[in-house]
C-alpha cells in the first residue's frame, strides 16, 4: 500500500515537472514546481515512514519552509523586478519624496 502511495506520488510530480516545462506563463511553472516542492515534501514522509527513520520527518520540513520561502521570493521578483527591500506602494511609487 505504501509502494502504491509513492508511486501516485511519483507520478504526481512526474506531471508537475511537464507542467513546469510547458506552462504558458510564468505564474503556472511557478505553481508546478511549488507543487514539485510539496511533493518531494510528502515523498520524504513516506520514505521517512517507510524505513522507520523519523529523522526524516526533520528534512521533510526543512525542504518544505525552503520550498515556502523560495516561492515567496520568486513571487516577489516576478511582481516587483527586484528582491530589495524598499518600500513600494501598488501604483509604483517608491516611497520616497514628500514627508508623511
């Protein structure tokens, strides 16, 4: 039973990594290898489980905080063109200038 769930698994991220490859846009290859991500997140668990290691369990979460935090800064440069830290409102000022 357990062989059949890393098997769907693997599958599942077979997929992910074509949908990566030939997403239309950016935002679709963004969300297949964050789906990639969670999913070598799970295979771990399993394999973890499966061995009788729950040291892995230890990995497993440390790939996924990477995973979470890797996302949010491809994201971030997708939106915004740059990982600094300056302040920007939505309609593209910087934050500069004028005093509050």
């Amino acid at each position: 039973m357990i062989a059949a769930a890393m098997a769907a698994l693997l599958a599942c991220m077979v997929l992910s990594l074509v949908r990566s490859v030939l997403g239309p846009t950016v935002f679709d290859r963004v969300l297949a290898l964050n789906s990639f991500g969670t999913k070598t997140v799970l295979l771990i668990a399993v394999l973890g489980f499966l061995t009788g290691r729950p040291d892995f369990l230890d990995l497993a979460l440390v790939y996924g905080l990477m995973n979470f935090i890797g996302t949010i800064a491809v994201m971030k440069f997708t939106r915004f063109g740059d990982l600094a830290g300056m302040e920007r409102d939505l309609d593209g000022d910087s934050g500069e200038g004028a005093p509050r």
